[in-house]
C-alpha cells in the first residue's frame, strides 16, 4: 500500500545530542513538509521541499535541518540548538496543490 | 496566510448530524476551505476542501457561505469513530503550505 513511513514511532535523545527522524513516502509526491506539535495545540510547520534538492524554512526552522536528497525521503535532524525538542513530529507529502497525507508521527523525549 | 476562528469544543451524540463551524472573515478570493481531523496520537487526516459551492464526499459535506466568510463541516451521523480535532485551515489556490489553528475537539457521547 502506498504511505507514509515514519520511524521510530518513539525516540529518546540526551541533551547535547543531534538526532534524525525519517520520513519516507512511496506515493510518488513531490512536496515533503515536517512539522511539530505540542500537548494540546496545533502542528506548525519546520521546513518544506516541493522538489528534489531545494527546501524552504517553515515558521519554526531554528535549530532543525533537513536534506531531500531523493524524492522519497525526507529527514529531519533535530540539532542541539534546538532548545526545546521534546514534541510529537508529523511528516506530510503531496501532490502540488492537493490535500495533504501524513505519517503516524515520532515522539521525541529528551532523557 | 488568512486566519480561521473555530470553537475550542463541541459535543455529540452518537448517529446525530453534527455541524462543525469556521469563521474565516479574511479569506481571499483564491483560497481554498481544507478541514483535517486528527485522532489522538496519529497524523492529520484529510476530509474534505472547497472553494466556492458546498461539496459532499464519502466522509462529509462542507457549506460554504454566499460571502465565503464562513463554513459549515457536517457530519451527517456521528459515529464514536468521529471523536477527533477538526481543523479548519484556508490554503492558496497555488500554494501548498498549511496553517494549522487548534481545531476543534469533538466529543461523541454513545
């Protein structure tokens, strides 16, 4: 079946580290998005990449970065920068102007 | 991006319609109405968009007002399956980014 795969569902980081969530999809799409969500609010958008080897900042981009270096993937690394990392973490792909589809999501815990 | 305005809350109960409201008073004339829903702990799932005429699908209908400043999700019969965050989001003809609100959680009583 065709989907999004996100993995690992749960992940655990020590403060300091680097970290990296992959996102693949085999549904041909090609726009890729990464976003984050907290307890009780809505997803806000990381980065994006509506083609192969380009990507744009989303509204949260500060202390994450990415690589699209095929169509299929899409990682996401949560840098030590990043000051508050533990959230839940949705992919998405999509057809240029069409609905979105996302993964399961990764949870992050800082130990 | 234009902003939407939904209730924090709503609730049901269980094989009645449910109507799901958006106030979107700063819509443009070339964006698009989205609603997703979200289970707990899952991704957003797509249910259905407009632009300018109501629209019906497997899952729901969408009533979009004659001014576009506000719509309307329906659920014809609620089911416990139902139970989610509704997001109402407007989206550009050409763009592909989306604005998440906090949606409304909708609560269906057996």
């Amino acid at each position: 079946d065709g989907g999004i795969t996100q993995s690992p569902k749960y992940l655990f980081r020590k403060e300091g580290q680097n970290v990296t969530l992959s996102c693949e999809q085999n549904l041909n799409h090609d726009a890729m998005y990464w976003y984050r969500q907290d307890p009780g609010q809505g997803l806000r958008l990381i980065y994006y990449s509506q083609i192969v080897n380009d990507f744009q900042k989303g509204d949260i981009a500060e202390g994450y970065s990415v690589s699209r270096e095929k169509k299929e993937s899409f990682p996401l690394t949560v840098t030590s920068a990043q000051k508050n990392p533990t959230a839940f973490y949705l992919c998405a792909s999509s057809l240029p102007s069409q609905p979105q589809h996302f993964g399961d999501g990764t949870r992050l815990s800082i130990l | 991006d234009a902003k939407t305005t939904q209730p924090n809350s709503m609730e049901s109960n269980e094989e009645e319609p449910v109507h799901l409201p958006c106030n979107h008073s700063t819509i443009s004339g070339t964006d698009y109405i989205h609603w997703y829903r979200q289970l707990p702990s899952q991704g957003p799932e797509y249910v259905i968009h407009g632009l300018t005429s109501n629209v019906n699908n497997r899952m729901a209908s969408l009533a979009i007002a004659e001014d576009r400043k506000s719509s309307t999700l329906i659920l014809h019969r609620a089911t416990l399956r139902d139970a989610a965050v509704y997001y109402c989001i407007l989206r550009e003809t050409s763009g592909s980014r989306l604005t998440f609100g906090e949606g409304t959680q909708l609560t269906v009583n057996p």
